[in-house]
C-alpha cells in the first residue's frame, strides 16, 4: 500500500510542478509580449482594401466597422461582403457611406457558395471588386484605432514577409456568459500562442487581421485553397508558409466584443474552438490539459495529499500556480476600463469549463457556425451534416 502511495503521491507532485511551470511561463509570455516594443508603422504607404466579411447585425457592429473608416491612412478602400439583401447588416454600411461620403465603400451580395466555409466564399465574391494589390481581411467584431493600417501593412515592406496577422483582446458584454467566453480568449488561448511566439514558434494566423499582397494570395492558389478549411486563417498561413514566406505577428493588439446570451451559445462556440485546434493539432492536442492550470494543481494537491496531509512543497507549488493564474487574470486588465477585480470570482468556474469543453471535443466531429452544423475532418475539412 505505501508504494501505490508513493507513486500516486510522485504524480500529484508532478501535476502540481507542470501545473506551476506552465501557469509561471504563460505570465513570463504575456510580460515579455508587453515589454518587446511598441508597434511600429511604415513611411511608405500602399493604397489597401479593406474586406469586411459580414453576416448579421451584431452588438456594437456600427462602432466596429465606423473605426475602420477612420484610418490615418492616405489612400484605402473597404468592401463590405453579405450573403443576403435583406442582412440588417446592408443598413449600417448604407449609414457608413452617408459618413464617409469621400472613402470608397463598396458592397458586395452575392449569395454564391464556393466551399463548406461561409465566411471564405464571402471573401471570394468580395475579392473581385479589391482595387488594391495590399489586402487587409478582418472579421466584422474587430475595433481598431486611426493608426491600424499604419502598422498593420508595415512588415510587408519586407518581401520575406508574406502575412501580417495580430493578436486580440476580447471585451465582454455584461452578461456573465459573455464574461467567460471573453476569459478563454483573453486568459487561456492568447497566453498559450504567446507563449508559442516566446519560444520561436510562427505558425499562428488570426482571421482578426489578415494582410497580405494579392500576388502572394494568387501563388497559393486564391482563397478557394481554404474555403473548406475549419480553421482557414491557419491554412492560409500554412500555405504561405510554404512558399518560404514568413508570418510576421504584429504587435498591434485589435480589440473584439465577446457576446453570448447563454451557457448554451457560449458552450456551442467554445466547442467549436476546441474542434478548430485540435483540428490544427491532433496529436499534442491530448496534452492540452497541461495548460488547464488551476484544475492540474487541484488534481495534483488532491494526489499529493492521498494517505497523508499535503506536503509544505506542494503547497509551496499551489501558491505558485494561483499567483501565476491571478496575475495573468489581471496582465490584460491593466491599463484598461474594466474593474481588476470584478471577475476573480469566475475563475474557477472558466477553468473547470474549459476542462469540460476541452473533454467534449473528443466525442464529437460535428460544430455549429452561424446556426449551420458541419461535420469536421481528422483533416480540419469542413462537410455539411448531410454529406458527412
């Protein structure tokens, strides 16, 4: 009995370990990221077009889209893409263009499917009517400052440079649902690819900002080479990659409303982001739950302290663990509007979710986008429900 002791107690002490390294280099990540340097922009200055994929009127979406108008920038356009006519959406571009009477603003609807991917076959209508060869693609929930396009298009003065994409902070609606879905993306998958930049890794791309010249788009074969892909922003970078071009992570962070009305919308959409990465990555996907910190801490104080009270060491490693976990909690905070302690509380509560989100994604193929069900691939290929 004491050696299944023993051994039950070495792997509690080996969770607590993983769990405080992890939760430490994921804070270390996130310093680092902040100290590296400001954004910088270009003196030269290419005309750009703007695609602006849209599909509904979502909260903020006037505010969203006004921001992108009002870039400091000499010569852009921006097109608007839609599925359908009678999208709420067409009526806040109208307003737009009654704004900005002298910014070329063109509208695009054009109901045609060109793949399982709603969001690329929009982009493939709307790319007939880019007048520009510099291209910046960014999802209908992003708000920018005057100064985006400046720095955005700046790496790509550097011809090894093939796409330009960002990071982003999720800003929450009120509701408590939107809270914790703002959480995943502010405290757990931007940590984790800032961790992957600390140590040299380039492979990430985010449909948040997107921008890259027309040529090297027509090198791999236009957007129809993605537009069955789950996770087409990371295909788009693979397949640039593999012309020997390089992504350039900006250092400009764009900011995105996070909006779910229920658990139940907000679990659909965290499943559907899990599917996304382990689609990206099947094998070390088993291992993500090294990055679940405070879950692996409880799991691993629980084992350490089987037969006996817990150790002084794995409490030592549990102090270092929620220390790590409160001030990665707080590093995005600051300098912001929202109060640093108003969501402390939630903290169990999105650990233990994404543990649950993260369990679920094995046992099912299937996610919801927009309301339509697909059916996703080991291969990250999007199928409709009915063809898979």
């Amino acid at each position: 009995m004491s050696l299944i002791h023993s051994l039950v107690g070495t792997l509690g002490f080996a969770s607590l370990s993983v769990a405080a390294i992890y939760a430490v280099l994921a804070l270390v990540a996130q310093i680092a990221w902040r100290s590296h340097g400001a954004a910088e922009s270009s003196t030269s200055l290419p005309p750009v077009t703007i695609l602006k994929p849209l599909c509904g009127a979502e909260p903020g979406l006037y505010e969203h889209l006004r921001s992108f108008c009002r870039q400091d920038y000499p010569e852009f356009q921006i097109v608007f893409g839609l599925h359908d006519a009678a999208d709420p959406a067409c009526s806040v571009v109208e307003r737009l263009r009654a704004e900005f009477p002298s910014l070329p603003i063109d509208i695009v609807v054009n109901p045609q499917q060109h793949g399982c991917n709603h969001k690329t076959s929009n982009l493939i209508n709307m790319l007939v009517r880019a007048r520009h060869d510099v291209l910046a693609m960014a999802d209908s929930d992003v708000f920018v400052g005057p100064d985006y396009l400046r720095t955005v298009t700046a790496p790509l003065m550097d011809r090894n440079v093939g796409l330009v994409t960002c990071i982003y902070q999720d800003i929450p609606t009120g509701w408590i649902w939107s809270r914790l879905g703002a959480m995943y993306i502010n405290e757990w998958y931007v940590p984790m690819v800032l961790l992957g930049w600390l140590f040299g890794n380039q492979s990430y791309a985010s449909g948040q900002t997107l921008c890259l010249r027309q040529e090297t788009l027509q090198a791999i074969g236009g957007l129809q080479a993605i537009s069955n892909h789950l996770a087409e922003d990371y295909r788009l970078g693979e397949l640039i990659r593999g012309l020997g071009q390089r992504i350039e992570l900006s250092h400009y962070v764009v900011k995105g409303l996070h909006h779910e009305k229920n658990l139940d919308a907000l679990a659909r959409h965290e499943l559907r982001w899990m599917r996304t990465l382990r689609a990206l990555r099947p094998r070390s996907f088993r291992l993500f739950f090294l990055t679940f910190a405070l879950p692996l801490a409880l799991f691993g104080a629980i084992l350490a302290g089987v037969g006996s009270s817990l150790p002084v060491a794995a409490w030592i490693l549990c102090g270092i663990t929620i220390a790590a976990r409160l001030a990665l909690h707080f590093a995005h905070r600051v300098g912001g509007d929202r109060h640093m302690l108003s969501d402390v509380w939630l903290l169990p509560m999105h650990d233990l979710l994404i543990c649950w989100v993260w369990f679920q994604s094995f046992l099912t193929s299937q996610v919801t986008w927009r309301g339509v069900k697909f059916d996703v691939g080991v291969d990250g290929i999007l199928r409709n429900e009915r063809q898979a």
